[in-house]
C-alpha cells in the first residue's frame, strides 16, 4: 500500500492521470505538426573571424575520415574481386 490513501482513492487518481495523458499526446502531436510545417528563419550570414579556420591538410592516419571504409578499401588499392 502507498500511504494512508484507499484502493479506491488510488484507481481514482490513475484514472484521472491516464485521462490527462490521453488528452496530452494529441496536443503535443499537434503542436509538433504546427511547429514543423511552418518556415524557420534561417541564419544570418556567418562573418569568417580569423581564428574560424577550416582544417586543409589530411589526418595524421592519411586523407580518408577514421571510419570510411570505402576509402580506406580505395587506398589500400582496390576490391577484392568475389
């Protein structure tokens, strides 16, 4: 038992919880669908600060990204034919 409320009371409050829930889920569905069909403003023009730089020479294990296995196939020269 959970305090000193009755079994009665309790069945009472999950009802009204569950109702609350029911009532819920389509006004958060419905806020999602408004707020996803409307425009969003896009950024402004991003100002190229000098310490903003991008990075231009490879990475210290070569020119392909750590998990790009198609690249890493490439390097190593080529497919294995099947």
């Amino acid at each position: 038992m959970s305090g000193a409320v009755s079994h009665e009371e309790e069945v009472k409050q999950m009802g009204f919880w569950k109702n609350v829930t029911f009532a819920a889920i389509p006004v958060c569905i419905g806020v999602a669908i408004w707020d996803l069909s409307h425009a969003h403003p896009h950024d402004h023009e991003q100002i190229e600060y000098p310490y903003m730089h991008i990075r231009t020479k490879d990475f210290p294990w070569g020119p392909c990204s750590l998990f790009d296995t198609h690249c890493w196939e490439e390097q190593k020269g080529g497919h294995d034919e099947e």
